[in-house]
C-alpha cells in the first residue's frame, strides 16, 4: 500500500516539472499549433482546388476562370463537379459559370497565396440535372471560322490616258490650169510657183503622240484571321451565345459583359464580318454575320 501512495506522489511531482517547461516553450515560440499556416518561404505559386455542389454537371456549361490580369480561360470540371489548379501566381481569381444553378449565371472569387491550396470564398452550385437523365451533350466541332475584313485604301487615283492622233498626208487640189502653184507629172506633183500651175498644196498634220494612262496606286488594309481553334475553345466552355466585339478584342458572351476568348483585331477599324461552318450532331450549319452580332450555336 505504502509503495502505490508513493508512486502516485512521484507521478505527480513529475507533471508539476514538465508544466513550466511546456509553458516556457509557448512563452518563447517553441510550440506552434498543428492548425497555423506554414509558409514554406520559398515557394512562388499555389494552387486552387474546389468545386460545384451538384455532382453530376451534365447541364453545368460556360464554366472559365478569370486570372489578376483579367485573362479568361476555360476551366474545366471533372464528372464529379471537382476541379485543381496548381502553379497558379498570387492574387485574385474569379470562377465563372455562365449556365450554373437554375440556368443562371454564378461568380465565386478565391485568393491564391504562394506555397498554399486556396478554396472559393463562395459556394458554387452548378446547374443540376437527375443522374438518371437520358439527355446527350451535343457534339460540336467547328470545322472553319474565320474573322475580319479588307479594304483597299487609294494611295493615288488613276490618271486616263490621251489617245494619240495619227498624222496625214500632204494633198492636192485642182484649182484649175494657171491658177495653182503645182504640177503633176508622173505621178509626183513639182511646185513651179507664181499660179503656173494646177494644183495648190493643202500640207498635212504630224502625228501627236499618244498619252498613256497611269493606273492608280493601291494596298489593301486588314486580312480575315483563322479563328476556327478560339470558337471552338468558347463552345467547349459551354457558351452557345457570344459575338465578337473589335472595340474590346475578342469573343464576348451575348451581352458583351464577359471575355470568354481574347482575338487579335485582324482589321483594325473596320466592322469585320464572322463566318462558322459549324457540324453539330452531325449536321451542317454555317453562320455567316458581322461582330456585334449575336451567335447562337
């Protein structure tokens, strides 16, 4: 009896020891809690990862995100709504899905910092369909699009030219014997002068030369760019509703409020015409209208 009183005296004589010495460690930053950010220090990137609460995205379309520049690109989710992104740079990105819940937009905002996977700062929802549902995707390929305009600017007008005169012989006219001052004989008609003769001379015209017309000096402006791989990028984010917009440069959703392609202006200054020979399902349809306007996939 009197050995276990004395172990249990000593096993907490040994707690009063360790105590200060765990407090000691908190008091001079020893202890750091398993739950506090470590930043490794040397990391320049980090990563995303989330998701849309509805697992199966059947219908989920239009879904990109929006870098700190401003950049659009296409992101794309796994079967289960999942996504990651890493070597991402720091700053503020904005998820977009331009078809989410109920059809309508939604925007979630997440904060990448180095050496760390950041999540949405907001709940993305997806647009849902019944796991059961029989309902096929659309296959879309675009098989050419191509995107601009030419024009041909008049750097000189062209100059007509002057048709030349030919020249005209010399003749003669009988003017009556006596009366004029040529003869004629053999043929050749020999000036004798002083009215001794028949004929008086009507001389002839030299010849004026022809002026040659100077065509006019041109060079085109704008060229029609190949956007076949950019449509086809912005169908595959899930838009079936964009134009393009000059002012801007690139391919915009409908409204013109969100950059779902950056393009280069292939003819600046000019209202540049769109042409898409798109296959859906199969099936052929080619689009032919200007930017600005509205294109329905």
């Amino acid at each position: 009896m009197k050995t276990t009183v004395v172990a249990i005296i000593a096993m907490v004589l040994m707690a009063f020891c360790v105590m200060p010495v765990a407090a000691s460690n908190a008091d001079n930053d020893l202890y750091t809690s398993k739950y506090a950010d470590i930043d490794p220090g040397f990391a320049t990137t980090g990563g995303i990862t989330g998701a849309v609460r509805c697992h199966d995205n059947l219908l989920t379309k239009g879904v990109t995100i929006t870098d700190p520049a401003g950049i659009v690109s296409p992101l794309e989710l796994r079967a289960d709504g999942t996504f990651d992104l890493i070597g991402m740079a720091p700053g503020k990105y904005v998820i977009n899905i331009a078809d989410g819940n109920g059809g309508q937009p939604e925007q979630a905002t997440v904060t990448v910092r180095a050496g760390y996977i950041s999540f949405l700062e907001s709940e993305l929802l997806g647009h849902a369909v019944d796991g059961s549902s029989t309902e096929e995707l659309d296959t879309i390929v675009v098989l050419n699009a191509t995107y601009g305009m030419q024009t041909i600017v008049i750097d000189s007008p062209a100059v007509p030219g002057v048709p030349g005169v030919p020249a005209t012989p010399d003749t003669y006219v009988d003017v009556g014997q006596w009366h004029g001052d040529y003869k004629k004989f053999m043929g050749h008609y020999y000036f004798v002068g002083c009215n001794m003769g028949k004929y008086d001379k009507i001389a002839g015209t030299p010849a004026i030369p022809a002026i040659p017309a100077i065509p006019a000096v041109t060079h085109i402006e704008g060229q029609y760019a190949d956007v076949r791989a950019d449509v086809q990028a912005v169908i595959d984010g899930g838009a079936r509703e964009f134009m393009f917009d000059n002012s801007k440069q690139g391919i915009y959703t409908a409204d013109g409020a969100t950059l779902l392609k950056a393009v280069a202006d292939p003819a600046v200054g000019q209202v540049k015409s769109v042409v898409i020979n798109v296959e859906i399902n199969g099936v052929l349809k080619t689009i032919n209208t200007m930017e600005y306007e509205t294109i329905t996939i």
